[in-house]
C-alpha cells in the first residue's frame, strides 16, 4: 500500500476518535447535569452542594475531553515522527542510505 493511503486512514482514524471523544463527553455532561437538576428537584436544601459537585465533574470530564482532542492532532499532525534534514525523507530512511 502506499503512503497516502496511511495518511488518509489516519485522517479518517483522528476524526473519528475526536467525535467519538466529544460525543461521550456531552453524554456524560448531560447525564451529569441531569442528574444533578432531579436531585435539587427532590432536595432543594442540598442545590448549592450539587451544582458545586456538578461543576466539579463537568471540568474533569471537560479536561479529559480537551486532552483526547489534543492526542487526535497530535496524530494528525504527526509530530510524534522524527524529521529529517535531508529533503523531507523519514530520518530512518535517511540513516539507512549512509
């Protein structure tokens, strides 16, 4: 096969785990939120220490859902693969044809 179809699956790989990423990540916010709504519904006392425990968890689902995206640009963008300083060819490629 060749390299452009890797990048392309690539592509396609990154974008599906970024929404699959923010998909879960609303579904778990709003499971959150709504679970937090009917526990002020029947307590209404117990509201200030919900919403304070619901902000909470939404900024760590948040987080987590910010480090998932940044780990699907970093596979798009490829920062990860060595560069070369040769005309653009893998540093692999170019250590092997010394």
């Amino acid at each position: 096969m060749n390299d452009m179809m890797f990048l392309g699956l690539g592509y396609i790989g990154a974008g599906i785990g970024a929404g699959l990423t923010l998909v879960g990540a609303g579904l778990g916010i709003g499971k959150l939120a709504s679970s937090a709504l009917e526990g002020t519904a029947r307590q209404p006392e117990a509201g200030g220490a919900l919403r304070t425990t619901m902000i909470i968890a939404a900024a760590l689902i948040e987080g987590l859902a910010f480090f998932a995206l940044v780990i699907c640009l970093l596979a798009v963008m490829n920062f990860g693969m060595p560069k070369s300083e040769a005309g653009g060819a893998p540093a692999a490629q170019v250590e092997a044809g010394k």
